[in-house]
C-alpha cells in the first residue's frame, strides 16, 4: 500500500509494518511512556518511566528520536540532543504540572526564597528547568532531595503533592510550588476504600502525584515503572492500581494470572483517571509524524543549554 494512504485506511497490521519501515529509514528510535496506548507500547524500542525514557535518550546513537509521551519530556530528550530531530505526534500533548507552571511566575515565587535550591519535577517546561539546580522524576526524586545537605533551604516544583510525599518520608520541610496533575489529583478515595473493602487480599499501589488521602490507603507509592516492579514482586495476586491505566497494558503482560483493578477518578460517568494528553498520540499520528516529520520539537537554545545543567545532574545522580 501507498504510504500516503495508509493512515486514512489502513489496519493496525499496515500501520505497524509502515511504522517499522520508517524507523528503519529514518534510524529512529520511538521512545514511550507507560501510559501511551497499547499499540504505541507495542511497536516502541523503550518502554518506560520518565526517568528511563530521559536515560535512554540521553545515551541513544538513533538520528531520529520520536517520542510518544507528552511534550516534555520530547523537549527533554530535545536538550538532550541538540542536533537530533526530536519528533512528537502531537504536539497539544502537554500536561497540567507544566502547564500551571509558567516560567515568568515561577521566577516571581523564586523570588520570596533567597538562598533556596530548588529542585523541579521533570514534568515542566524549558523555561523553568532553566530556573533549576537539579530536575527529578518521581523515581529519583526522594534520592534527589536528600542530596542536599539536610540544613539547605528547597523548594520543590511544580507538584505539590509529589513535593509533600518527599517531605514526609524524609522529613524535611520545603517550600512548595502549588501545582497538581490534573489527573492524579481526581481519584476517588471514597471508591478506593470501597475495592479495598470489596477486595481485602488486594494490595494498593499509587503514584505520588496523588493527594495524601490516597496515597494514605497505599501499600506501596512510586513511579510507574516502581508499581510494575512492586506489582511483579509481590506475592498478592490482586492489586488496585491508583495510577493513569495505560500502565494495565505491561502490569497484565508481566503478571497475566494477576488481577488488575484500575480506580476510576471523582466523576465516574467519564474517564478522567484518562490522561488526556497522553491520550492524545495515537498510533495514526505517530505513523503520520514519522512520515511528515513533524511535528517536531523545538527549543531554544540559550534556554536548552541552562536546562541542560540540571537535568544532566540528575542523570549522573541516577535512580
Ligand atoms: P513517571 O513515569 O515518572 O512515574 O511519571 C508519571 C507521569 O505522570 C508522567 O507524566
Ligand atoms: Fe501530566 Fe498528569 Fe498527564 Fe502525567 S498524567 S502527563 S503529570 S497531566
């Protein structure tokens, strides 16, 4: 079939073999999140959190890097990467911690903490990496904190409820950015203890983008790729997940006589514990954007090279 008419008609079969003769001419390597769509998880080279999928692009030797995952952590794999072509298939694919994080105010609440170092989720911008002294994922941010000298003043952006796990667990104050995901933050709790009442051999796993009150029924808290690890390791064999379910696709094929139960968020007449910017990549768009080569990310280069600086540091800190 004609590449051109592929994406209009073709079946998942077409797309996954033009897919795998794109990546062949272009030597790319296509990069995906754990809440991307099962076929996109499928036909990827990597699979993982943001902290693998930021290691793997900062060592890969592709030409091409396509990422299947939101908007920044393309553009980190972009300032990883200066001279590689870094593409997106969406590009509205962004994600409300960057979003509710814009570089001008944060400069401003930078402002009222003098002699602070401050520590930012990977999950924002160029522009406010740049304002940072090191970047952290939730896989390495309790790592990441307690790198610093236990008398140093942080604040910690932009997720409020993953800065105030990391307070807690190693009790230590910082001042927070006020900043939430808009999809961790509407899981129901009410319906969380509701499974674990229905299901009292069921073991809870959530990711610490979830306010207090869920992460309090939690038997374990971590990124996604530490729920795949718990949910391998553990000996229950049912295990509520408090996380975006794209991440069911792997837990079910590492453990397929596991049972699996999502939690729905607040509103359970829609699918809002559905990140819909991690939704928005499709394997249509990215078969498109491998083809078209575009949409692709760019950065500005005095931004990416004060970027740079602090997400390098959290790659030589690792995991
Ligand atoms: P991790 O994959 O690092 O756990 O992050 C989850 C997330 O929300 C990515 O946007
Ligand atoms: Fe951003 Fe939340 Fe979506 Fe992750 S799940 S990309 S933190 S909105």
């Amino acid at each position: 079939m004609d590449q051109s008419t592929i994406a209009a008609s073709g079946t998942c079969a077409d797309l996954f073999a033009a897919i795998d003769g794109l990546r062949r001419d272009l030597k790319a390597v296509i990069l995906a999140h754990y809440y991307q769509e099962p076929d996109i998880q499928d036909i990827a080279d990597h699979v993982g959190d943001s902290l693998a999928l930021a290691q793997v692009a900062a060592e890969t030797d592709a030409e091409v890097i396509v990422f299947a995952g939101v908007h920044f952590m393309a553009e980190t794999a972009k300032i990883l990467n200066p001279d590689k072509q870094v593409l997106l298939p969406d590009l509205a694919a962004g994600c409300s911690l960057a979003d509710g994080c814009p570089p001008e105010a944060f400069g401003k609440f930078l402002a009222d903490y003098p002699g602070h170092k401050v520590i930012s989720y990977i999950n924002c911008s160029a522009a406010t990496k740049a304002m940072s002294d090191i970047i952290c994922t939730s896989g390495n941010a309790l790592k990441v904190v307690a790198s610093f000298p236990p008398d140093q003043p942080l604040v910690f952006a932009p997720d409020r409820f993953l800065g105030a796990w990391v307070s807690r667990r190693l009790g230590r104050d910082m001042a927070l950015w006020p900043g939430s995901c808009e999809v961790h933050e509407m899981f129901s709790e009410k319906k969380l203890v509701e499974l674990k009442a229905l299901c009292p051999g069921a073991v809870v796993a959530a990711h610490p983008e979830c306010p207090n009150a869920i992460l309090q029924h939690a038997d374990h808290v971590g990124s996604t790729a530490a729920i795949l690890e718990f949910a391998r390791s553990c000996p229950e064999q049912e295990i509520i997940v408090v996380t975006e379910p794209g991440i069911l696709h792997q837990m079910q094929k590492q453990n397929p006589g596991k049972t699996l139960i999502p939690v729905p968020g607040a509103d359970e007449s829609c699918s809002c514990n559905e990140c819909p910017y991690m939704k928005k990549n499709t394997l249509e768009k990215l078969y498109l954007c491998m083809r078209d080569r575009t949409p692709e990310i760019i950065v500005d280069p005095e931004v990416a090279r004060r970027a740079l600086v602090p997400i390098r540091r959290m790659l030589e800190l690792g995991r």
